[in-house]
C-alpha cells in the first residue's frame, strides 16, 4: 500500500510543528485532494494501516481539521485549509492559555507572593482595534457555550466568529446568535451551519458572552464598526448579561 501524495520535507515539517502525526497529514492532505471518503478509502489512498485509521480519523476531527457525516458507512470531510488552520491556531492558544492560569495560580504561593488571586476586571474598550482584539481573545478562549447578540453583521465578523463555531461545533459546545432582522440572510445562514440563529426587529446593542464567565458589551461604534465596549470577567457581571440575553432569545425568530 503506496501512497500517492508528494510532501515535502518543509510541508512535513510544517504539519508535526502543528501537532499532526505522519499518518493525520496524510489523511488530511489525501481528504483535501480527493473530497469527502469512507475511513476505508482513506486508508487505502493515504498508506495508512486500518488498524490505525479510525484512532488517526477521530484524532484529526478532534483536533479541527475534518468533519465527520454519520452514515454506513461514515463519510469525512476536510475543513478547507485556512479554516483548519486557524481553528488550530485558536486549539493552541487556548492551551497555552491553560497552562499560562495553571503557572499564574501555582507559582506565586509557592514564592509566597501575597496577592488577590481571584481579581477580576472590567474594562472600557475604545476604539475599533482594541475592541476587535479584546473580542477575539474572548472567543478564542471560549470552551463549551458562546451567546452573541449584534444590531448588524458583516463579512469581517463571520470570518472572526466561524472558527470558534466549528471549533464549539466539534467538542458538542453550543452557541446562540442573535441578529438584527435586517442584517444580512445569507451570512446569518452561514451562521447558521454552526450555531442556532434567531431575529429580533430592534436590538439597541450587542455583546458576546463566553461561558457565562466573560462578557463584552458593545456599547457604540460608527457605522458597522464597534468603537466602544466594556470587557469583564466578572462572574456576576456575566451572568447578569447572560440573564438579559436569555430574555431576548425567548422573543426572537428563528432563522427560515
């Protein structure tokens, strides 16, 4: 069994540095040729023994790279590159995240650092780049549930907010959108591939709230493009936005 995929050793390199196996590259890159396949045909085509197959299949999926669609047999499907790579860059930031909490709440006692370790801030956002980069740090460091509400939606946002989607998507996260009922059909139905989409006739606002622990709340901006927001990882501040949002939900119409 020979594969026919030619990679080169910068390729290669490229693919273990962001913690692909030979056998996860393989079938990754023979799925992006060749389209959706059955574990059997992915075996076959990509060299890979099928004992291995489906730990290496699960394994990609996991990880955000493919989709698999139930069936008998089932049927994987490859996540087109930039949307791979960038869910994998968010898998990796989110883990350097963790390992940077478990330092931050591990070291200092044993330095016999005094200090407030259950701090928590709220911010005021000014500006579009602080808001936009504040915002992705929040959706990068979503793990399980995700609730936005925006009065509008454009290209730039759903390519911000896609990846989480999917990432959310791939671990049976969850994740509710809500729009404004102007605001564009066909990006909310892309939305819609991903998270549960309502509409509402007026929202005066919008805000992102990640996990019921950390909450932006889009306060002004010019045009479709935030200028003003407040940042908190405030637990009751979070839930008390959570608890609005909820509210709006209730009212609003699905997607059709």
């Amino acid at each position: 069994m020979k594969s026919s995929l030619s990679i080169s050793s910068r390729v290669r390199k490229a693919f273990h540095q962001l913690g692909l196996t030979d056998y996860e590259m393989r079938a990754y890159l023979t799925l992006l040729q060749r389209g959706g396949m059955t574990a059997n045909e992915v075996s076959e085509a990509a060299a890979i023994p099928y004992s291995k197959i489906y730990e290496v299949l699960e394994s990609l999926e996991k990880k955000g790279w493919i989709n698999n669609e139930g069936g008998r047999p089932a049927r994987y499907y490859p996540k087109n590159l930039s949307t791979a790579l960038e869910i994998n860059r968010m898998r990796v930031e989110k883990e350097l995240r963790r390992y940077e909490r478990v330092l931050l709440a591990e070291i200092p006692p044993l330095l016999d650092v005094a200090g407030d370790r259950e701090k928590h801030d709220i911010w005021i956002l000014r500006g579009e780049v602080n808001v936009l980069s504040k915002l992705k740090s929040l959706l990068s460091g979503c793990d399980a549930e995700l609730q936005i509400a925006s009065p509008w939606i454009n290209r730039e946002l759903v390519e911000l907010i896609l990846p989480v989607l999917a990432l959310l998507k791939a671990k049976n996260g969850s994740a509710k959108i809500m729009l404004s009922t102007d605001c564009s059909k066909a990006l909310a139905r892309k939305l819609s591939e991903y998270a549960e989409v309502r509409f509402r006739d007026q929202l005066f606002g919008g805000g992102v709230i990640a996990d019921s622990g950390e909450a932006i709340i889009i306060l002004g901006g010019e045009g479709r493009k935030p200028t003003l927001a407040i940042w908190s990882d405030h637990i009751g501040l979070a839930r008390i936005a959570k608890v609005y949002f909820d509210h709006l939900w209730k009212d609003a119409k699905p997607l059709k």
